[in-house]
C-alpha cells in the first residue's frame, strides 16, 4: 500500500472515531456528528450550507500567516464543488475527544510546525468536502427517485437525469442519512478548478479595516489583565520581593510569586517571576516596573556567549559523538589530493514574532477556557491541564488569529503561565507578554560552532566530507531526552552530500549553556543550509571551479534518494538542479559585472520542498552592502495556493537575509543581553530590493509545505554573493559590520 | 478627564494621564485594530494618525493628546467612499501573511503618500520603517505605488 493511500485510510478512521467521541456509538459518521453540533445547516464539522447557497468552511489548523485559513477550504471546496465565492471561512477550536484508548482528534490533527500544515491535511480535507459532496448526491437521488450514478454536480448544484437541485435545498435531507462506509472518490487534478488558482488571503478584508482578532485582542467579561516580572538572569529563581509601592499603583489587584521550572528539568514555564494582575494593561504594566525583587544566584550566572565560543572551540579539538559514518572517511582523506578545513559561526536568534506572547485563561473549579494564538492547540490544553490538574476534555481552547509563529508558538508556556495566574486568583485574566519579556525569555534558535572538512580527488570531485557541530541542541531539556540524542535536532543525516558522497561522517559535541532552545523557521536547515552551502562555494573556489557546475556535478540528475527524516521518504537531488539552473540563468549568472558587485547562488531541500536563490549584491569601497537583485525559485510539487506559495518565498527569503544581516542574541553574565528591536535590528524596507522575483516550478501532483523552504538558501546565496563581489568570505554570522574596514 | 477625537468621535478618559495612547485606544476604547509590537517606538505597529499625522501610539501619553484629533484604522475607510485607496491597493497586491502589522503599515503608507504623492522606491525605503516580522516588504512597496495611482485616478476623476 503506498503512503497515500495509508493517509487516507488514517484519516478517514479519524472521521470515524469523531462520530464515535460525540454521539457514543461506532461509526455513526455525519449525521449524528451534526445533531450533536445542533445545526441543521451542517454536514459533518466542517461544511455550512445556507439557503441562499452560501457555504461556510471550517478551517482546523492555527492561522499563523502561512496561509492555511485560506489553502485548507480551498480543498474541501474543491471536492464540494462550490464557487470560491460562495465560501467564507470560520475558525474552529481544539478538538479532542476522550477515547478508552486515551484521547483522539475530533476534527483531525490539529498543529501546524514543520510545514506540515497542508500535507498532513491535503487527503483529509480533500476526503471532507468530497463526503460532503457524496451526501448531497445521495439526498438529491433520494428526493428525486433517480439512481445516484445517475447523478453528478456543477458547483452548488446537484444534476439529476436533467433535474436540477441545489445545496441549499439539500442539506437538511443530506444531513440525515448515513454515511457510506467506503470513501468517496476524489477529483482528478485535471479537473480542479480551485486548488491551483490565484486566490487572495480569505482575512485579507478584515485585516486591512483592522478587524481580525488576534489573542492580543481578546476582551472577555469580567477579564483582568496580568504582566509578569521574570527572572533577568537565565535559571534564576525568586528569593522575596517587596510590592508596596506596586499596590500603591492605581488599578493593581494582585502581586505574586510564579514558579518556576528547577534547574535541567523540563520547561512547562521558562521562568521564576512575580505576576502582577491590574485593570488594565498599562497599570500592569506600571505596577510590574515599582516591584523591588531580589533573586536567588543562578547556576547559569557565569553562563556568557564568550564562554559558549571558547566551549565550542574547545570541544572541537576534542573527538565527538560520531553519528554517521559512510564508507572510510579517514582513509579518503588521507588519499585525498586536496583537503579544505573551514569553521562557521551561526548564533543564537530570537522568534521575535510581531505579536508579543498572551493568553487568555480563565480557569473554574471544573473547567477552563483557553483563547489563544498558539501553532499546537493541544499542546495548550495540556498545559493547562498540567497547571489545573482538569481533565483535558474540560479545557476549551480556542485560537486566534496568530501574529506570526515562526516555531515560537510551538511551544504553550505563556498558557501555562495565563492558567497559573487565573487558577490563583479565579479570575478570567489575559496575560501580556512585552517585547521585552518576548526577547529575553525565548526558546532560541541554537547557536553552533561548525568544523567541516572535504577531500577532493585530482579532478576536483568531493571523495569526502564531514561536519564537526557544537552546538547548543534544541532538545536540550525535552522530557525524556537521552543525550546519546540531542544532536538529532542540530544534523539530520540524509541532508545533503549523504549518498553523494561516498565517504561522510557527522560529529556532534553539545554545549550545556543555560538558553532555552527550540524550534526556529526550518530548524536546524537554516544553519547548515548557510554551512553547507558556503562550504561548497568555498571549495569550489579553492580548487578553480565554476560554483554553478560545482554543484550540479554534486547534485547530478533527477533521481530520488532514500531520505529518513522529516520531508522523506526520499529526496532527489535533481530537483535542486533544476532550480538552481533556473536562478543562474534568470539573474545572469557569470555575466561580466563592474568591480564591487557579485553574484552568489544556493539551493537545499528542507522537510520535503526544494527552494534555490540567486543574488546580486554590490559592497562599496567603504563596505557598504547593497542588495541589488533576488531570485528565489521554489518547487513544492503541486502549489495548491500559488498566492501564498510566492507570499512564503518572499517571506522566507526576507526572513533568512534579515537574520543572517543583522541579528544574534548573547549572553553576559547569565542575561540575555538584547531587549527591543532597537539592539535586535530586524531588517526594514529598505534592505529588499525592488528586484525581487519569486518562481514556483511545478513538479507532480503532491503539494509539499511551503513555510519553511524559502529561508535556508536565501543566507548562503547572500554570503557567496559577497565573496564573489570582494573576495572576503563570511564564516561568522550575522555579517554585521564585518565588511566595514 | 483628558477629551479627544477618536474616528471624528469625541470620547473621554479619566485614568491616568501617562497612560499611553496606545492603551487608551485598545483597553479602553476597545478598538483594537491598533497593535501593541514593542512598545517603545521601533516598530511601527502601533500607528495612528494625530492631528493628521502618523504617530507611534505606544510612545505618546495620553494626557499629550487632548483636545486633539486621532485617527485609527478602524476610521480609515468610510460608509460613504468605502475603503482607502491604501487599503484598497493592499487588496489588490494581497499583502497581509500573519496580518499583524498591517494597519501600522497602512496609517504609515497613507501619511506617506500625503507627502509623497508620486513617491520613487528611494523616498519609500526612506521613509516607511514599519517592521513586517513576515518579510512582506516586496508587497507593501508595490501596494504603496498602485496606492498612489489609486489616489491620483480618484482626484482627476
């Protein structure tokens, strides 16, 4: 059985075991899932049809800018078959439902982390809207006495040996019948009309008139609002604190202490701190700068980015955990007619998210009400169910609209923090995070140290490679993470040269520093993605190659290769080069340019989608940067929202030049010593060219996710084009002022 | 009791007059279309338009606006001519990707073509400085200059 085919299977059980969470009794499908939301008007969770046609489509996943609210109903209207038009979206909450096997999705899975937001529902969304579709036949047959074979649909109508019904008339007779235990055909891609085609954001409307809600927004009766006082040095811990002059405060109710998690132990919460719960935001706020409170010494005190550097050094001249090692890498080398040796700094980053961390909580002796902009629901209710001790059936979580994710809101520590604070008070209350708060306390890109070495025979081709990291690893402090595993977040094995070449070994060495770490845009790609790709541009250089033909003769042709991490099963190199062929030739590649400008280019496969960029840089004498020029080509298989397919390219891209030109976070004495946008420069206007291209190149009829892989090539295409514009190589990220003197 | 105009509407507070505007508009006047981003001036997230100039909402006492005039995103657009052309051209180019930026973006870009009528890529990077956390940059400089034809259509018609 292919994967597919699994997936449908998987999910169509999901449905199933819905029915079974609400009404009580097996396999009771549609009908009985609509008398339990006690609208007449729906068919299944998912799909509203009104009397004048209108359709109303529920989107399960977190909105977090990627565009899901708009490319899921895009699915489930397609197999429907109903004009776009015709479709509005609603927001659906968490959905879990206690199983005697433990808990179940009602509504599916709900998460959106990985660029898995549309591939882990493009089956079941499209499997809703064709049920959906099947009811509406087989009510029209029922009506009309006609064979349902006899039957088929334009949009919003069902056709009937000449007769002609529409949904509207439909739904309350479709409503009532049962659902066929088999699944329903699905449309072949020659036949979509609306997965494919240029549709704008579906909250675009509300968003430019200021409407949309975002969990900032959130105004709930009777609601408080709460800030806490965290501890400024990373691990600390509150030993007393004075509130006088804080209670003084106009509007301040409550001042107290929030727990912390121990030292090396799990976060539920990333810090120790007071809460402070007032009328209003700003006396909160107000109230929080008047608290006098001393703190215990940390064990991360001495913690500094300096030491962290030094460490890494260090480690590296040390032997690691080797964790993969192809062929006889020792021996190529030694056989090697040419070996290069370079080092890469990439730091620590922040999420930096526009829409600072809040929850909203009100937590009742037998219930709990979450609203919140998160990217894993169920992680939510979990964390309140951890800080109530409520059973998770009786927590409600609904979602916002979310000011941007970028793996930050993965994790759900602020609802824990909002539940703790509205469980001590029995208060509903919105807690607010400040930029501050945001920059300080997050879980951050890791920072690494990376040692790569490559042997390369008399014809200049690669025999051997390897990549020595000390890092910092993302999982550090994950519950039940041996170590013998942390650096399975920093280096996934099948990345690139892997089964390219011959002779490869991984070398993994972690650094303890006290940051909390975690998943940041395209983890762990968007550094070896600037690694790798540097390294190859170096190489080729080193030994007289053109870095084009350098890497196409890498790469090779179309094939796919074996690829067990996420983003498998297999990864085909060819891919990338017709992509990077792609942005070579559209920005010109080895045209003759003026002293003081260059051309770089880059490719990598991240989590199953293939991205290349090619751009044009100028640095003045004076080392003035200039981007002059982006080419960004990405093939995500089929594009089934091309719209925000190029909106992720250009923000992807963006996002991986802004962080490589500007921004690092560090540590000094246990604190993280960058606060505002004003000491962490998150890239303007004015640094994106107006010659800025994005490209979709089609490949087959499966979508991958599309989030993630505009950013990772966007770095090393910078960094290789600043080489070729003045010969100094950035090994060191953020570039800073390094061009300067 | 500090008055003002908000959306040519005359309201009150009687807080405290440090409070900034920001909070005035969101807390208490309920009109949250105005986000909070930093909360120091940096990104732009918070604009509104004072005394028909863009503003950074979160750096100004409320006490500083009496008596004046404030214009947010949700007076913006108009029962009677419909959304602004800025808006409109944000239509148009389908800039928004989380969104939370953009009515800062817009109150800027509107200011901006006040200025600016006929503006060049150089007086935009100059002068919008916004941040969008997304990266939709390319969308809003493009959306800045369909806005202006928007307006310059609108007038000679």
């Amino acid at each position: 059985m292919s994967a597919r085919k699994q997936a449908v299977r998987l999910n169509r059980r999901e449905f199933l075991i819905a029915g079974t969470g609400v009404a009580g009794s097996l396999v009771l499908g549609l009908p009985r899932m609509t008398a339990a939301d006690g609208d007449e008007r729906m068919l299944g969770f998912f799909v509203q049809i009104n009397a004048d046609g209108s359709i109303v489509i529920g989107s399960n996943q977190p909105e977090i800018g990627q565009g899901v609210r708009t490319a899921l109903p895009m699915l489930v209207a397609e197999e429907l078959d109903v004009e776009w038009s015709t479709v509005s979206v609603r927001q659906m909450p968490l959905g879990i439902v206690k199983t005697a096997d433990g808990y179940a999705w009602k509504y599916g899975g709900q998460g959106v982390g990985g660029s898995t937001g549309l591939t882990s529902n493009w089956d079941y969304m499209r499997e809703v809207g064709a049920t959906a579709r099947r009811q509406l036949i087989r009510a029209a047959a029922k009506r009309l006495g006609v064979a349902e074979d006899q039957c088929s649909t334009r949009p919003g109508v069902v056709i009937c040996a000449g007769q002609e019904v529409t949904y509207g008339e439909l739904i309350a007779e479709a409503a009532l019948l049962d659902l066929p235990a088999e699944p329903p055909p699905l449309k072949d891609i020659d036949d979509y009309r609306i997965v494919g085609s240029q549709q704008r954001t579906v909250d675009a409307h509300e968003i430019v008139t200021g409407k949309t809600k975002y969990g900032v927004d959130t105004a709930e009766a009777d609601m408080r609002y709460a800030v806490i006082a965290r501890a400024p040095v990373l691990n600390a811990r509150v030993k007393s604190f004075d509130d006088t002059a804080a209670r003084e405060i106009a509007g301040v109710l409550d001042v107290f202490t929030v727990e912390g998690p121990e030292m090396g132990e799990p976060y539920v919460i990333l810090a120790s701190g007071v809460a402070v719960v007032a009328t209003s935001t700003w006396a909160a706020m107000k109230g929080r700068n008047a608290l006098r409170i001393d703190w215990e010494q940390s064990p991360s005190a001495a913690d500094s980015s300096e030491k962290f550097w030094q460490e890494n050094q260090q480690m590296l001249r040390s032997e690691g955990q080797v964790v993969l090692d192809d062929g006889d890498y020792d021996g190529a080398i030694a056989a090697a007619e040419r070996v290069v040796t370079r080092q890469y700094r990439v730091p620590f980053v922040s999420h930096a998210p526009l829409e600072p961390q809040n929850c909203y909580a009100h937590v009742q002796e037998d219930r709990c009400h979450i609203i919140v902009p998160t990217q894993m629901p169920s992680g939510a209710s979990r964390a309140a169910a951890a800080v109530t001790g409520l059973p998770r059936e009786n927590i409600h979580v609904d979602m916002t609209r979310v000011g941007g994710g970028f793996g930050r809101r993965l994790t759900n520590d602020y609802v824990a923090e909002a539940a703790m604070i509205s469980k001590k008070t029995g208060w509903p209350i919105k807690l607010q995070w400040t930029r501050e708060d945001d920059m300080r306390n997050d879980f951050y890109r890791p920072g690494g140290l990376h040692e790569m070495r490559a042997g390369l025979n008399g014809d200049g081709r690669v025999t051997a490679w390897t990549q020595r990291l000390a890092s910092g690893s993302k999982y550090y402090r994950r519950p039940n993470m041996p170590d013998e595993d942390l650096w399975k977040a920093e280096l996934y094995p099948d990345d690139f040269p892997r089964r390219l070449v011959a002779n490869m070994r991984l070398e993994y060495f972690h650094n303890a520093i006290g940051l909390p770490r975690g998943s940041w845009r395209a983890p762990a790609h968007n550094v070896n993605g600037f690694v790798v790709q540097s390294f190859l541009d170096e190489l080729a250089h080193e030994t007289d190659q053109d870095p084009l033909q350098f890497r196409l003769d890498v790469l090779g042709e179309a094939r796919e290769l074996e690829y067990g991490n996420h983003g498998g099963p297999t990864f085909n190199p060819g891919r990338l080069s017709r992509l990077l062929k792609f942005v070579a030739e559209r920005i010109g590649y080895g045209k003759s340019l003026p002293k003081g400008r260059g051309i770089g280019i880059a490719t990598h496969f991240t989590f199953g989608g293939y991205a290349a960029h090619a751009i044009e840089v100028t640095v003045s004498d004076a080392g003035d940067l200039i981007i002059e020029r982006v080419v960004a080509a990405i093939d995500c298989g089929l594009a089934v929202h091309p719209n925000a397919v190029e909106a992720q390219l250009e923000g992807g891209t963006i996002d991986g030049l802004s962080t490589a030109l500007g921004l690092e976070i560090t540590v000094r004495d246990g604190q993280v010593q960058q606060s505002n946008f004003d000491d962490y420069p998150l890239a303007r206007l004015s640094m994106v060219p107006a010659q800025f291209e994005t490209h979709i190149l089609p490949w087959d009829d499966v979508p991958t996710g599309v989030g993630e892989m505009g950013l990772p090539s966007a770095a090393p295409a910078l960094t290789n084009a600043i080489f070729a514009a003045t010969g100094r190589r950035i090994r060191n990220l953020p570039i800073g002022d390094q061009l300067k003197g | 009791m500090i008055r003002f105009t908000v959306n040519s509407e005359e309201v009150t507070f009687d807080g405290e007059g440090d409070t900034p505007l920001l909070w005035v508009l969101r807390d208490h006047l309920q009109l949250t279309g105005t986000k909070f981003g930093c909360g120091g001036g940096f990104c732009g997230a918070c604009t509104v338009h004072v005394g028909g100039r863009a503003r950074r909402s979160c750096m100004m006492p409320v006490a500083s606006i009496a008596n004046r005039s404030v214009l947010t995103i949700e007076g913006l657009a108009s029962e009677k001519n419909g959304l602004h052309s800025v808006q409109q051209a944000w239509l148009e180019l389908d800039v928004p990707q989380c969104g939370y930026c953009q009515a800062g973006q817009i109150m800027a870009a509107v200011d901006f073509l006040e200025r600016y009528p006929q503006p060049t890529d150089a007086e935009i990077d100059k002068n919008i400085k916004n941040l969008c956390r997304c990266g939709t940059y390319v969308r809003i400089r493009k959306a800045i200059h369909r806005a202006a034809e928007l307006i310059a259509a609108g007038e000679s018609a």
